[in-house]
C-alpha cells in the first residue's frame, strides 16, 4: 500500500524541525516562506534557507572543554587509529571477500 515507504511522514517530521529550529535560533531570516515554498519546490526551495541562516553558537562551558572523552576523541592518536583502522579495512576500498570474483 502507498509505495513511498512512508516519505510523508519523514517531510513532516523534517518540516517540523526546521520550523522548530527556525523559531528558536531567532535570526533575521524567516523560515515561513521557505517552507511554504518547500511544499511546491521541494528541497530546491530550502537551499536559499540554508545558505542565509546562521545557527547559533552551541552551548558549552570551558570546564567541559578540558574534559577527558573530549580530550581522547579529538587527539591525534586517536586521528592516527582511525586512519589505519579506515586504511585497512576492506569494505572502504571496496575489496571483495575471497572466493568471490567478479
């Protein structure tokens, strides 16, 4: 039944959280007409959105900056980890499983 598995439902639900967004960040574009727009452009309608509005910065202490997972993630040992774990993996460079060729 239907056939678009539900794409209805996932516009309003993205509509809703950009009204939600737009309300909220309090800027000096108005995100009414962009989507009002959107209902007969399409996404096509929201790039003009996209490209004037400026989120607002998010909320964070300094204490929570010198935190240690924030520290752990963000240095260059864990940068070098996840490069070797990306260089190797088979599935990123798209190398076939053994036995089966093309």
């Amino acid at each position: 039944m239907g056939g678009d598995g539900g794409g209805g439902g996932r516009m309003i639900s993205f509509l809703i959280l950009l009204l939600y967004g737009g309300l909220i960040s309090k800027g000096n574009v108005p995100v009414f007409p962009f989507l009002l727009l959107s209902f007969f452009l399409g996404a096509y309608a929201l790039i003009p959105y996209f490209i004037l509005w400026r989120p607002p910065p998010p909320v964070t202490e300094e204490t929570e900056l010198k935190k240690w997972p924030l520290n752990f993630l963000e240095s260059k040992l864990t940068a070098g980890v996840r490069h070797f774990y990306d260089y190797f993996d088979p599935h990123v460079h798209g190398a076939r499983p053994k036995g089966r060729e093309a």
